[in-house]
C-alpha cells in the first residue's frame, strides 16, 4: 500500500513539473514560431500554431535592417565584462565576510541586498548625468560598469554562501604554511569554489545579458547590446509582430544555447554546499 501511495505520489509530482515546464517554455516557443510567420499570421484571430505558410523573410529583414553582430557583440563585451569585474570585487569581498565576519558583517550583507529593492528607475537621472559628464554615455565601459554595480550585491551574497561551507581549517594550515592574502585567495579558496564560482559566473552573464532597463536608457546605437535590438522593433506606427519575435529569438538564441550546455554545472554550483 505504502507502494502504491508513493508511486502515485511520484506520478503526480512528475505531472504537476512537466506542467510547470510546459507553461515556462511556451512563450518562448510561441515566439519562436511567430518569426516564422507573415505580418498577417502573426496578428491571425484566432491564432494559428502550426498550420501557417513558414517563410524566413523575417530573419532577412531584420539582419538588413540592423547589425546583429554588432549588438551581438556587445552584449557579450557587457555580459562577460561586468560579471569578470563583479568576481574580482567580490571574491575578497565574500572571502572577509566568510573567514573574517565582524559583528556587523550580516548588516553589510543584508544592506547589499536591500539595494535591489530599490526602483532603478529611482537612480537613473543621477547615474544618467554622472555617464553624460564623464563621457560614458553609449559606450561599453559605462555598460560594464553600471552592470557591475547592479550585479555586485548578487555575486557577494551567492559567493559569501559557498565561502562559508568551505573549512576554514584549510586556509588556516595555507597561512601556516606561509601563503600570502593573496595567494591564499588564489590558490586554496577559488580552487575550493570553483562550482560556485561557476555558477556565480553563469548566473550573473544570463541576468547582465537580459538586462534591458539600463541599456535601453544609457545606451543609443554605438554600445547598444541585443535588448535594445529588439526594442528598436517597437515604433510609432505599431509593433511588427513577426519581425520583433525574430529579432527576439535572435536575441534569446545564444543565451538559451549557453544555459543548455552549462544546466549540469549551474545546478551542481547553485547545489553546492546544500548536502553535507
């Protein structure tokens, strides 16, 4: 009997996720197909799934239209970049906060947190005119820095996390040995860490690359990444329903492949420490 309820209870787990999944990854494929559609069955009522007249002229358009490689790369100048920044700032950053904590180190931690309560809209004007002064408006430096900044409280708590399972036994013996702060840092922690560290990483190049807030305000053409590409589809005259879903899933494409082929690591690092 206690068989049957738990095969039962399996069952109905393995439904309620593949329904879960489902509802996750249909618009995703909704958009997909919609690329593959004319104007006019993109904006069909009732709309069609499958049975439309498939045609590419979206993908031609839209690579005509703008420089996908351009907005391609800087997206990827802006992902890496930031997240490289924000592991270097943050790994002594967590590493003082784990191996060194104070009686104030969770109030510093929980104030790193707090500043992603806050609206970005709310410190755009300042941030705005302080990029216009020093000249990094439109520019990938500006990206990689605001970025970084947004990211930080992230990255430190994420790494503070797998720090504090690490045995703080280990570094002592580093520091007996006669390893400096740095190499210490180095060669014992980061080797130690690298699941999450990794998983930090992955983490942290998804969210910078779908960041569409701070670029679409302090960007215009030069440093604009993919999410201003695909706004540049929304215009006065009306959305272009097919045209902005392939320019969308363009956009998508490389950060879904990378999440496919890293799932293994990402999970093993957003895991680590869980089971002891």
């Amino acid at each position: 009997m206690a068989r049957k309820v738990s095969t039962r209870r399996k069952l109905v787990m393995s439904a309620i996720a593949w329904t879960l999944g489902i509802l996750i990854f249909f618009p995703i494929l909704w958009t997909v197909l919609t690329s593959f559609k004319s104007e006019g069955d993109a904006i069909a009522s009732p709309p069609v799934f499958l049975f439309f007249h498939w045609t590419t002229e979206n993908y031609a358009e839209v690579q005509s239209r703008s420089d996908y490689v351009l907005h391609f790369w800087n997206s990827v100048v802006m992902s890496l970049g930031s997240t490289l920044l924000g592991l270097v700032i943050a790994i002594p950053a967590a590493w003082a906060m784990a191996f060194s904590p104070t009686r104030r180190t969770k109030d510093v931690l929980m104030w790193m947190l707090s500043t992603k309560m806050m609206p970005p809209v709310g410190a755009l004007i300042p941030i705005y005119l302080i990029f216009r002064d020093v000249g990094l408006l439109d520019t990938r430096i500006g990206l990689v820095v605001v970025l970084t900044l947004i990211n930080l409280p992230i990255i430190v708590w994420m790494l503070y996390t797998y720090f504090k399972e690490i045995p703080g036994e280990i570094l002592e013996a580093a520091r007996m040995d006669g390893a400096s702060l740095a190499k210490e840092i180095v060669y014992v922690l980061t080797p130690m860490a690298i699941p999450g560290i990794a998983s930090t990483l992955l983490l942290n190049i998804i969210l910078a690359w779908n960041e569409a807030f701070w670029t679409l305000n302090l960007t215009t053409s030069k440093a604009a990444p993919l999410t201003t590409f695909i706004a540049s589809y929304s215009s006065p005259e009306g959305l272009f329903y097919a045209k902005l879903s392939a320019a969308s899933t363009m956009a998508i494409a490389p950060i879904l492949i990378l999440g496919w082929f890293s799932q293994k690591q990402l999970v093993r690092g957003l895991t680590f420490g869980a089971v002891k």
